[in-house]
C-alpha cells in the first residue's frame, strides 16, 4: 500500500514562520502570513493522491537559444499540471522539520512546501511512503532510495523525482506523471574535495547534457552552468540561524530559473558571475527542482555525513 505523508505537525507554524529566515534567495521578499498559508494549505492535500563529465565523458552540453529548441522533444508545456510552478522565475522551498528526528533520530519521510517569489503557495513535494521505504530511511541513512511526487496547489500529483539506492554517487530522475516518460535526470560526480552534478534533459531515446556543478567542498551555492561556462539555473542553501541548522532538520533553499531570477541573487549577493542570455524550457526547469532535492538529500539532512541540515 502507498501513502503519502502530507499532514503537517503542529510545529508547521513554526517552520513557516522560520522561512522569514531566509537571506534574499533569488530576490524573494519576506513571507510572513504567506507562508503560514502554505502550512494550512499543504495540511488540506489529501494523504491518498497518487496520481557525466562535459565534453570529456562525450556528452554535449544543450546550451542553444533558438526557438526551436524549447519545441523539439519538449515534453513539458504550459498546460501541464507542473507548469505553473516551473514557470516561475524562481522557487522558495521549505522543507518542514521532522520532530522524531530531532527527538530520536527517526528518519521521516521529507515534505517540503514551494513558495513563488512573493512567499505565495505554489505547491508541494512529499515523499512516497512504503514499509520498505520506512525501513530503508533507518537503514541506509543518506545512500537511501527515494520517490518525491511534485503537487500543484490543489494536491493533484504532476511530476515524479525517483532516487535508487547509491553507495558513492546519487542520481535522481524526474518524471511525467501524465504519460510516465522520463524528463531528465541528474547525476552527482563524485570528487574528494568538489560538490560536482551533471544535468540532462530528455532527447528522445537519448539523454542531452544542458547544465553542470562544480564547487567547493563546503558551498552552500550551486550555480548550473552550461558548456560555455554561463550560468543558466543555481540552487542556493540559506542560512536559517545557528540553532535550526544545529539542532532541526529544517531546510531553506532558493532556485533559479532564469536570468532574471539569477541577476537579483547577484545583486543581493554582491557577486558576479557570466550570466547565460536564455532561458531554460520547462523539461530543464523540472531538472533543475529535481537537482535541488538530490543536494538537499546529498549534502544537508542531518543524516548525510556532511552536516546538518
């Protein structure tokens, strides 16, 4: 039997509250009662909804700008139910606190809430839960599978994000729940001292690379760049105060979409990095939130080996 777990705890206030945290994610603004909605909505879902290297490993980067090149192959339109999250300029999202983890060390099912620019609910992302799946949080701990259903606001499932068993390198896939093809996937490289991912996208029967990281060991910035070194997409961890990152499991991230999105993490940032002048079609977007979830598990739950999350 599978069942999603979307209730929110009683501590949901509080997680929502915390994601005033936030420090300037993609140009976001403060959420407040916002994102306290978002809570209230997320906990109204019905818990029954189903429904490698560059140019070195031979992979060509997709980094054009014709028109032409959102259409051909595109599985992802305006229509689909996932559109009007992907279509965003950029994402907040919250992933809530697991109270059994912090308590006992109980491994829960991850949820997490997206949020658009103006810290308004767009949707949601809850693990699927299985006894297998239970099992394998306690057993296996960071190396462990995982499928994430993406949601609309209305709970209605749209896009899958499946993770299988890894013992080094993780990657995730993303799926159209509509049709049940494959969108693209992401691949973490491993390096002993790098934070390294490769993006594809679906092109036909093959898998096309549009997008690579390569960071330092302890970045908590991702930014996706393409063959030419210009940052089309970027995942950025925030900062959400020393006790939330020491003691909880609470998760506060901000991904880009476009160069827009892109120019006012910059500007707020203070730093500047080659900016690519497209932007991504919606096959790579739904790429790109898969991504921010392969680094949220890889790099900050508090049962990855790197630290808390």
């Amino acid at each position: 039997m599978l069942v999603l777990s979307v209730g929110f705890s009683g501590v949901a206030d509080g997680v929502f509250a915390g994601s005033e945290l936030l420090l300037g994610a993609c140009g976001c603004s403060s959420v407040g009662g916002a994102a306290k909605s978002a809570s209230n909505e997320l906990a109204k879902v019905d818990s029954g909804c189903h429904k490698d290297t560059l140019s070195e490993s031979g992979a060509e980067l997709d980094g054009s700008s014709d028109d032409s090149d959102s259409l051909d192959g595109q599985i992802l339109e305006s229509n689909h139910g996932a559109g009007a999250i992907l279509e965003l300029s950029s994402l907040r999202v919250t992933r809530q606190l697991e109270m059994l983890n912090i308590l006992v060390g109980f491994e829960q099912a991850n949820r997490y809430a997206l949020m658009d620019p103006q810290g308004n609910p767009a949707g949601f992302m809850v693990e699927e839960q299985t006894w297998s799946s239970i099992f394998g949080r306690q057993l296996y701990g960071m190396h462990r599978p995982f499928k994430i259903i993406v949601m609309d606001l209305n709970g209605n499932p749209c896009l899958r994000i499946s993770r299988p068993f890894s013992f080094i390198n993780s990657w995730v896939s993303v799926e159209n729940l509509e049709n049940g093809q494959i969108i693209g996937e992401s691949h973490q490289e491993w390096h002993i001292w790098r934070r390294c991912y490769n993006l594809f996208a679906s092109q036909g029967s093959d898998m096309s690379q549009f997008a690579r990281v390569d960071m330092p060991f302890l970045s908590w910035e991702f930014p996706m760049a393409d063959e030419q070194g210009q940052t089309v997409a970027g995942v950025y961890r925030d900062f959400s105060g020393i006790g939330m990152e020491l003691f909880t499991d609470y998760g506060l991230y901000g991904v880009c979409f476009d160069s827009a999105s892109l120019r006012q993490r910059q500007a707020a940032s203070g730093t500047l990095i080659p900016l690519a002048d497209y932007d991504l079609d919606l096959d790579k977007r739904a790429v790109v939130l898969a991504a921010a979830v392969s680094i949220d598990f890889d790099y900050f739950s508090r049962h990855s080996h790197f630290g808390p999350g």
